[in-house]
C-alpha cells in the first residue's frame, strides 16, 4: 500500500517473517531502511520511506524507458515480419486469394502502426512524466 507520496507500507502475513523481509528490503542496494508501524499498533507493519530521485537517477530511469521503448518496438516489428512470412507463405502456395492478400496486409500495417504509435506514446509520457 502506498497512502503518500513517497512512504510505502509493506503488511506481512507472518510475526515470523518480518525480520526476513525486513533484511530482504535492507539488502535490496536500493538504500531502503523499513522501520516498524510509528503507531505501535500493528506488528506485521513495516513503513518504508523512499529518498526522493536523484538527477541521476532520473536520468537513468529515462534511458531504460528508451531502452524499454526500442525494445517493444523490436518486438513489433518481429510480429509484422513473422506474419509477412506467414502470408507469403499463403501466397506461394496459392492458399489465399490475391484481394484477401492484399486486406490482409492492409490489416497488418494498420496494425503495426497503430502498435508503433502506441509505444511511441507511451514511451514519451514515461519521459515527460519522469523528467519532471
């Protein structure tokens, strides 16, 4: 759960693995400290603080956005070559007429673009988001 800005609580399931998760969050190299529930209330409570984002790691994050961005777009680009061997393979076998050839092509560049366009967007809202 996260009720606020920066501040994550973790409820676990178990007295006995607080400790665990507790180190678990510790050792993750993300300079995390989980401290016990400040109210006292709950036991299985562990509220987690995160240091706001470094210029650096902002920058960071926004390049493996880019990385993530190019790497989706490979993928549909993979899609769109493994169905043109599909079709040509229909094609050369004369298992598709020449007029559902040509909607099916159609189609798929349709969708390819509306896929390329899709994670172009989304890329640069994580961009923009992250830069801010």
């Amino acid at each position: 759960m996260i009720p606020k800005g920066r501040t994550i609580q973790i409820l676990v399931s178990d007295a006995l693995h607080v400790g665990p998760v507790k180190s678990a969050i510790q050792g993750s190299g993300l300079n995390l400290t989980p401290q016990p529930d400040p109210t006292g209330r709950n036991e299985l409570l562990l509220v987690v603080n995160a240091p706001p984002p470094t210029a650096e790691s902002r920058r960071l994050v926004v390049a493996e956005a880019g990385k993530a961005g190019d790497k989706a777009g490979d993928a549909v680009r993979a899609a769109r070559q493994g169905q043109q061997k599909r079709l040509r393979t229909l094609e050369l076998g004369k298992k598709i007429r020449p007029d559902d050839l040509k909607k099916a092509q159609a189609g798929m560049e349709k969708a390819v673009e509306k896929a390329t366009g899709e994670v172009k967007r989304v890329v640069e809202g994580a961009k923009k988001a992250l830069d801010q």
